[in-house]
C-alpha cells in the first residue's frame, strides 16, 4: 500500500490532441510548482495523474497546487495492488481517519473491465466491510458525511478528500498576451481571469518618473509578483510615459489627454508585442466604470493598434472584481496609495464620447512614430520570479 496524491486536471469537455497537449503542461506546471519537494514519480492514468513522493509533504504540496491552472482537484489517496484483500484494508484505514463521521457511502469507479467485481457489487461489499467494522457508523447514500471513493484502474485508488483548485486551463496552453498593468485592483485581476484561459503573461507598465514616485513602479512589480504565482514568471516592461504626455500637453486638448495617452500605451503595447512574440493585449478596462471607459473611448483606443485588447473584465461591476483581487491576494498591494501615470495632467473634465475624427487631428500635430519609438527606447525590463 502507498500514499499518493491524486490530481485530477482539465475541463471535460477537452478532447483529442488538445487534451494530451494540455496534461503535459499541466503536469509541467505542476512538476515546477513542486520544485522544492522530492517527488519520486509522476505518472498519468487514464484521465488523471498520481504523485509519489513523502506524505509528510502532503498538505504543503497540495497548497502549492492548488494555484496551479488547469487543476480541477486534489486528492490524497491510499494506492493498493489489485485484490479485494487489499482494497478492504485500505477502506477501513480510511475510515479510521475520519472518526467524527456518521455517516457513509462507498463510491466505486471500474476502469479495468478485468477487474472481477464490478461498481455495484464493489459498493455493497465494501459497505458491508465499513458496516461490520466500525459499529457506529451508517449508511447514507443522500447525504453522507464521508463518501469513499474507490477508483479501479491500473491500480485501486481509496480516497475521501477532494480539495477544489482554480481549475481553468494550464498556463502556456493559450498563447502569451502583453497585460497594461498599472497599480489599480482591476488590471491584476484581468491578468489572472486569463492566465486561467492558459496565457502565459508579461507585464508592461507605464509610469511618469518624477512626477510619479518610484514606488508607484515597484507597487507593480509587487503586483506582477503575485501574478507570477499564477502564472509563471513574467517579464516586466516598464516605460516612462512622460515625454508622450508633455508633448500631448503642449499640442492638444486638454479634455484629450487620457485618451490619446491610452492609445500611445495600446501603440507602445503593440511593439513589444511585435519584439516579444505576444499576440495580444490585455487590459482591466470594465465599462462605463469610469469616464473613459465609453464604448466610444474603446473605438477610438482598438482603432490605434491592430493587434486584439482583451478585455476580460468588460462586463463585471467594481464588486466582483475586488471579490478576485480579495480572493487572489493582490487586493491588499492595489490599495495602497501610491500615484500612477494616469493621474498626470488629468484633465477635469475629460471627454467621455470621444470622436475618432477629432482625436486624429490632434494627433496630427505629434510625432506619433518618433514618440513611440523613444519610449520603446527607454524601456526598462526586469524578469519577475515566482515567490519562494
Ligand atoms: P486599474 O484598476 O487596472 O488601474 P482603472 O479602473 O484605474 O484600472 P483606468 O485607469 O481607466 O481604469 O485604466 C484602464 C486600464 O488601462 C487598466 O486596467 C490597465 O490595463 C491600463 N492602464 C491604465 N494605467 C496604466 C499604467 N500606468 N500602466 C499600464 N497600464 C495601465
Ligand atoms: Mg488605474
């Protein structure tokens, strides 16, 4: 008998190709997730995949992956060569463990059509070996306090636990997309919803070094550093918007700013994307949220670059957005004070319905492409670890 962890991994609907492309990178992901464990073995069986390693560990490694993508849920389990023999000791071992329990059910699965016994069969004898050994407990097939499940398959697999993780899909499955990463609460949680869809993430922040602090800049690498949790490490691509805002200021309208400055960032976006082999932007953009997340405003910025901006908190209220930021732990670093770029020069009164027309003529009078490349220019990068 040996104590395993089973994980279970993927949406069910995947199928194919798709589905072996996505086990080898959820295990991947897992396998780095774990690096600081000894592990003996991962192995896959039909549909999931077992971890041997020291049980003392367990509970530390079930934590570790349980932020990893594309898994669905985790379970410690008792692993047995296949004879009913075996299979009895281990149910009641289990059963052991789990002494404030009233009630039961057995749960058996049959992979292996070999094995003699089948489901229902299974189900009654094992009930009948609980039942005879533990006086006190009952059989409940609605609402049990402890359900024993029993997995037939290469081996038998015993467990009660089935601890949930993020589910999703692992991350480097669906391509790699450039996130505008400011300090706010929303751009961390757009990150993260697709990091779940499987994109591997970079960072890119703007901000408007001296007249925004530096620490501004590193609140975003600390946000960037939870991300990393999710998703991997990132590259962090940092650039001082402030020329591009000078130059606004002294050429156009003030009730533009905030737009045309979103549509250098979306412009400088697309060169790293281009540089960096991402495919697309992300942005935490929610509308109506604020003034300048009109569907007028998203026009004008999508009109600027060719590349996708995804969107993925497009239709959510303030609310569900920091229940996320709350739920993965960048809430806290969101909320501290520091400025970001967009509080430069702001206008008071900017405008809400801007027409793409208008904002090509004043962008007119700007020297977009020496503008951009300048910035681009300037950029910093620095490489964002996974937290130990
Ligand atoms: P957030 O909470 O993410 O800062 P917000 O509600 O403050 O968003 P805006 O300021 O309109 O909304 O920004 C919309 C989006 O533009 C942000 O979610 C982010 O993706 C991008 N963005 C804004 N400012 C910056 C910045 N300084 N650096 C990088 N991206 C930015
Ligand atoms: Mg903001």
């Amino acid at each position: 008998m040996k104590r395993v962890l089973s994980v279970s991994y993927g949406e069910l609907t995947l199928k194919g190709a798709n589905r072996s492309r996505f086990e080898d990178r959820a295990i991947f992901k897992v396998r780095k997730s774990l690096k600081n464990f000894d592990i003996e073995k991962i192995y896959k069986e039909q549909g999931k995949f077992y971890i041997e390693g020291n049980p003392d560990n367990f509970p530390a490694m079930i934590e570790k992956m349980k932020k990893v993508f594309g898994i669905v849920s985790i379970s410690p389990a008792l692993r047995v060569e296949k004879t009913l023999e075996n299979v009895d000791e281990a149910v009641q071992l289990l059963v052991k463990k789990y002494p404030e329990a009233k009630t039961f059910k057995v749960q058996a699965h049959r992979t292996d059509k070999s094995f003699p016994m089948k489901s229902p069969e299974m189900n009654g004898h094992l009930g009948g070996v609980v039942l005879k050994n533990f006086p006190d407990i009952k059989v409940d097939v609605h609402h049990p306090d402890l359900i024993i499940y029993v997995e037939v398959k290469k081996y038998i697999y015993i467990y009660a636990e089935k601890i949930q993780g993020f589910g999703g899909l692992p991350v480097g499955s669906g391509g790699r997309g450039l996130l505008l990463l400011s300090g706010g609460i929303d751009s961390p949680v757009a990150g993260y919803l697709m990091a779940g869809r499987g994109m591997e993430l970079g960072a890119l922040h703007f901000h408007s070094y001296p007249f925004t602090p530096i620490r501004g800049e590193d609140k975003a690498k600390q946000l960037a550093s939870i991300l990393a949790d999710y998703c991997g490490p990132l590259s962090f691509y940092s650039i001082n918007l402030l020329p591009i805002q000078k130059a606004i200021r002294q050429n156009c309208r003030e009730r533009e700013m905030t737009i045309l400055s979103r549509r250098f960032m979306m412009r400088i976006g697309e060169e790293i994307c281009k540089k960096y082999s991402y495919q697309a932007m992300i942005t935490g953009e929610s509308l109506g949220q604020v003034a300048s997340q009109t569907v007028e405003s998203i026009g004008v910025i999508n009109h600027a670059v060719n590349l996708p901006i995804l969107r993925p908190l497009i239709g959510m209220d303030k609310r569900q957005i920091t229940e996320i930021s709350q739920d993965i732990e960048s809430y806290e670093v969101s909320i501290l004070p520091y400025e970001d770029c967009c509080t430069v020069f702001l206008p008071d009164r900017p405008v809400t319905k801007p027409r793409l027309e208008d904002i090509l003529e004043s962008e007119r009078k700007l020297d977009i492409d020496t503008l951009v490349e300048q910035a681009v220019e300037n950029m910093e990068i620095t490489k964002i670890q996974v937290r130990e």
